[in-house]
C-alpha cells in the first residue's frame, strides 16, 4: 500500500516522539567535571570491550541538567553527571520537555577540598575563616552591621593564621561543587553570625573582587595554578587531589583531613554524594547504552574494592550499592517526592 508523503512524516514524528527516533551508536554524557574522571574511566572501560567510545563532556552539574533537560532525541544527552541531586527547578524543566522518564545512580562519595601546594606548610582552617575570606559582605568591627568585604590576607582574619593573600581559585556557577561549596560551607557558617539577620544560615553570596577566582569547567587548570602559586588555594573534589598528591595538599577543615576515611565516614565536614541520571527514554535505542550502565553500576567498578576507588571516588557500603542496582536496574522512575527529598531512591 502506498503511503503519502504527509502520512509518513506524520508517523515520523510519531516515532520521534517514543524515543524510537533516538537511535544512536555512539553513548552521550554530559555534566559535572567531579564526576567527569570517573564516568570517562568507564567509558574507557567500556569502548575497550569493543563497543564506541561514549562521548562524555565536562560541562558542570548545572550546564549539563541543562541540556539534559531540553528534550527527548539524538541531539540531546542520554545520562548527566551531577555532584549534587537534582533542583526541583531542573525536574520541572525537564518534565516540561517531556523529559519526565528519568532514573538516578548514586555513583558514591566525594569531598570538597581546600587545596594548596605540596611546597606550603599544613594549614588548618574553620569554615567560619574561609567564609569571612570569600562572603561579599562581612561583620563589622562590632558585628552589629554588615559591611563589604576588607580582608586582604588570611591574618587580617585571624592573627593565628599566615600573613598570606587571599586568593582562590574555585568552581563558576554551573558547577555543582559551587552549589555544595556554597550550602555547605557558607550557608553553613553564616548561622555563627547575627549581624547576617533574617539571612543568617542562608547567606551565601561569594565576593566579586579577584579575591575569588572563578575558573573554568576543569579542575586539572585549577591544579596546575596551585603548583606556580604557593598563596593560593583552589576548590575542587577529592579526586583531583587523591591525582595530584605529589604536588598539592588539602588544608585540614574543622579539624579534620580529607581522606578516604573522614569522607566515606561523613567526619569531613564538605562531603557529599554523587549521581548520575539516566534518560530512559534512550536506554532500548542507543547502541551499549543498558550495557554500559551495568558497567557502571558494577561492584567491580563501584563496590568497595571497585576500580573508582583507585582514582579517588568514594564508594558506598555493600547494602546501599545493592539498593542502587536494584533501582537502577528496574529503570526506578524518578518523582517529584524524590527530587523534593534529595534522593534517588523511592
């Protein structure tokens, strides 16, 4: 039987619309340079098994929900990667695109360290001083009144710490370990101070004066900076520096280290988990795509003793991997309620 021209461009869309359009040999991630080492690791892994190499980009948490969540088909990304949960506002904007079949991996832990040359002594520091160093606005003499930041050095701080300039390089706005930074070290110590008044445990705003350098999506720049400037510190996950333990260190942060333990045990104060999300409406059409999430959510790869391990990630204990598989696996529709709670997990 002979079909018209507009009978077939209308069953076109039709397929488009299911997903069958999507069709694709080559897997496409996006999203958080924290997670970007671990998911490129897999896709190595993954391409060495005679399968296309995926194509993973380091383009933020925020950058990358962002084009996760434009749309269904062969132009848009089949997982981000996210060193925080999803914003109920990202959720939103994906559902409005018709993105609303979507599964979360928790991939493991990771922590946000303060970092600075191999070359410098130890330095401690709460996360009331690296606030002070970086708020667009702190207490005054008083502390009855707020007033734009003065600090130049790190003693003008706290006279127990080096007469040492302040300057940080750290992540931009798209990045999730800017959102974590910011909820967990800003937000956090702006409740030690009234003169913050009803934003108090909510300030967050980072200063605008060269003091706090916002870097690209590549944590590897931010590393080679450290290593020609002995004064200044750079923000980043627990990775870079697990990589790069010859030539940079983590100031210790109230008091405690980061390392595999104070993290994975939730001691380290800036410790957070990561995640991958997974657009299901890819999973049947794009070539290894189910392939490579069992990859990926793998013991061997994930697990305790898993390869991540190797480069940095912190894994999850035994039972709540086993929760993560059994989600991901089952292709666990993500919801609103969950989004709300910041999980992955019905």
């Amino acid at each position: 039987m002979n079909m018209s021209k507009r009978a077939i461009v209308w069953l076109l869309g039709i397929a488009s619309l299911s997903g069958v359009a999507v069709a694709r040999d080559q897997i496409y991630i996006v999203g958080s340079s924290t997670v970007y080492p671990f998911t490129t690791y897999v896709a190595k892994a993954f391409a060495a098994k005679s399968n296309p190499l995926p194509r993973v980009e380091s383009t933020g948490t925020g950058g990358g929900m962002k084009l996760f969540c434009a749309g269904v088909g062969p132009d848009t990304p089949d997982m981000t990667n996210a060193s925080r949960p999803m914003k109920q506002s990202e959720y939103e904007t994906c559902v409005k695109n018709g993105v609303n079949d979507i599964t979360g991996m928790k991939v493991g832990f990771d922590g946000i360290v303060f970092a600075h040359s191999q070359k410098n002594p130890d330095i401690s520091l709460t996360r009331e001083q690296i606030f002070l160093a970086l708020a667009e606005e702190v207490p005054s003499k008083d502390g009855k009144s707020l007033v734009k930041n003065p600090y130049k050095t790190w003693n003008e701080i706290d006279p127990s710490l080096p007469n040492r300039k302040i300057v940080v390089y750290g992540p931009p706005t798209t990045s999730g370990t800017r959102d974590s930074f910011e909820e967990m070290v800003m937000e956090h110590a702006s409740k030690h101070f009234d003169a913050y008044g009803e934003q108090k445990g909510k300030y967050k705003a980072i200063r605008q004066d060269d003091v706090y350098v916002p870097a690209a999506e590549n944590d590897d720049l931010v590393v080679r900076k450290l290593t020609k400037d002995l004064e200044a510190f750079g923000i980043f996950g627990y990775s870079y520096l697990e990589e790069n333990a010859d030539k940079i260190q983590g100031a210790h942060v109230d008091g405690k280290d980061p390392n595999f333990k104070t993290i994975s045990s939730g001691e380290y104060p800036i410790a957070r988990g990561l995640y991958l999300y997974i657009k299901n409406a890819h999973r049947n059409d794009v070539k290894g795509m189910e392939a490579f999430i069992k990859l990926y959510t793998n013991a061997n790869m994930i697990g305790l003793k898993g390869a991540l391990q190797r480069i940095g990630l912190i894994p999850m204990d035994e039972r709540e991997l086993k929760k993560v598989q059994v989600a991901v696996w089952a292709q666990t529709k993500l919801t609103e309620a969950m989004v709300k709670k910041n999980t992955i997990l019905p």
